[in-house]
C-alpha cells in the first residue's frame, strides 16, 4: 500500500472515492438530500481545487493501481501549531484493514515535521468513526454546529490528539 500527495491530476480520483464511501458513510446519519447538497459542495472539483488552494494537502491510499481511500490535511491551521485532519475516509470493504490508520500516520508525519504540536479533526456526533479516532489516541475537546447552507447543520465533534 502506498501513501501520497494527489495532484490536481488526480482530484477526480478523490471526488469518486468520495462518492462511494459517503452513502455507506452517512447514509444512516444525513438525509439524502443533505448527503447531495454535501458532495456537491465538498467534491466537485472546484470546490476540492479551492481547498488546494487554501493550503489542504489531499494524499491517496493505493496498491496495484486501485485507490482504497484519502485523507486531506492543513498544517499550522489558522496559526495555531496544530494540523487539522479535514477528511479521512477508506472504501467500506476495506475498512479494518489498516488503510486509515496508515493515512493518519502520514497526516502525523507531516505535523510534526512542521513541529506542530496536535492533530485535530471535526467529526459527526453520531459517526462511528469516533470509535476509531478514540482507538488511535484522540480526545474529544468540544462539540459544536456548524450551519453549511440550505439550513443544514453539521453536528461535530472536535476531537484532538497530542503528537
């Protein structure tokens, strides 16, 4: 398996990804109208552009040419010695399988080789992936809404680790 930096190049390869994994990801959570609004807002590729642009990195998880997942980060985020984890998500079928915790490990690389102190990362109240953050020594901090448009909420908790 191997981790890198995506490219523009490959910001299609993301969106797709995205587009598999989010119904089994939040399909119990969000309605499906929020779940498109959400995609449509978060994936195309504009929007993934712009996050680019705003200093996201987006790394790929791949073996033998198939993508399995992708995480994407921000160093020194809003200037405050921490790097914030702005998506992580693997294929259902792979889950369990390491991808995920060998994607954070690359986040974890980068924020310490920018000497920042914490990884830090928003997930939905009602996620099961809590459990996974929690398992890989994260803690949640606080919680908090965050109106997207469309009078939909996103419902997170932060949650942070100690690097």
């Amino acid at each position: 398996m191997q981790i890198f930096v995506a490219d523009k190049s490959q910001l299609t390869v993301i969106r797709d990804l995205a587009y598999k994994i989010w119904p089994d990801a939040y399909g119990e959570i969000l309605s499906e109208a929020q779940l498109d609004y959400m995609l449509e807002n978060f994936y195309a590729i504009p929007a993934l552009e712009k996050q680019m642009e705003m200093g996201h990195v987006f790394l790929l998880a791949e073996e033998n040419d198939v993508f399995y997942g992708f995480a994407s980060y921000e160093v020194n985020c809003k200037s405050t010695g921490k790097t914030k984890l702005h998506k992580i998500y693997v294929l259902t079928e792979t889950q369990g399988k390491g991808v995920g915790k060998l994607l954070l490990s690359a986040v974890e690389k980068a924020a310490i080789k920018a000497s920042n102190s914490h990884v830090f990362l928003n997930v939905n109240r009602y996620n099961n992936a809590q459990e996974f953050y929690k398992r890989l020594g994260f803690e949640i901090i606080h919680q908090e809404d965050i109106e997207i448009g469309q009078g939909y909420l996103m419902e997170d908790f932060v949650m942070e680790k100690p690097l």
